[in-house]
C-alpha cells in the first residue's frame, strides 16, 4: 500500500428534517471507516501541495475528512474525498454537496505520519521583485529655515 493512499468506506443515511411545512431530506455520513467493506469506497490520497491545509486540519478542535456527492439538491453519489478545508471549499464553490465527518483517529495517525515523513509545507514569503524594492526611501525635506 502506498504511503499517500487509503482506502474508506463510507456510509450515508437520510434524514428527514421539518422546516415549517416542509419536509427536507438530509444526508449524512453514518460511518467512516478504514477499508474497502462500506457501501461506498474512496481513496483518501494525500499531495505534498496540500500540506498545509492538512497541518490546519489536524490542530482544530475535530479533525474533519469531506467528502463530495454528487451535485446539491441530488441524491448524493460520493465520488471524492480530502482532508483539506481548501479542496472541500473548491467543491462547493462548484455547486457540489459536499458531507463532512470527524477523522477516524487511524487517520489523523496516518496523516502525522506523512508530514513526518515529508516535513511540514514552507512558509510562503513574497519575494521582492527587485533589490531594495519596498522600502521607504528616504527623500530629503526642504525645511525652511526660522
């Protein structure tokens, strides 16, 4: 098995939920494990690029893995699923429905493992386009004498 790459398996359940007079249907993940046994299998692979959005997921108060379904207002139909807030915000930005569950403790195990292993995403600086571009110049002053 690859260093990046599990497989979940993930179960999805309906609810129905009351809002007024109407009734919505609801879905959520039921139950998130490790292995290929669920009614529906995803490959959770991890990229070197995303390293930092998987450092900010895992120091939150509940480590989240998410999980796309098929368009919103759809019967959801998984498809993908990421550990980075940032690939889940690209998803909805698309109109996809889009189901969140906390991360199996297996996982957040994993993940550390692989940014040990791979090290921490560099900070990112903005590099000067020229030397001494973005300083203050110091310019002299035309005082008049008193």
């Amino acid at each position: 098995m690859s260093d990046n790459l599990r497989p979940i398996s993930i179960t999805l359940v309906a609810e129905a939920k009351q809002v007024k007079q109407f009734t919505l249907t609801q879905w959520r993940i039921a139950e998130l494990t490790l292995g290929d046994q669920g009614d529906h299998v995803l490959n959770l692979q991890l990229s070197m690029t995303e390293r930092a959005a998987y450092r900010f997921n895992l120091t939150s108060k509940t480590p989240r893995l998410f999980v796309r379904a098929g368009f919103s207002g759809e019967t959801p139909k998984p498809d993908a699923i990421s550990a980075s807030q940032d690939v889940a915000a690209g998803w909805m930005d698309g109109e996809r429905q889009v189901l969140e569950a906390p991360m199996p403790m297996a996982i957040e195990v994993w993940m550390e493992n692989y940014l040990a292993r791979h090290g921490e995403a560099p900070v990112e600086m903005r590099k000067k386009k020229r030397k001494g571009a973005g300083r203050a110049k110091d310019t002299p002053t035309k005082e008049q004498p008193q």
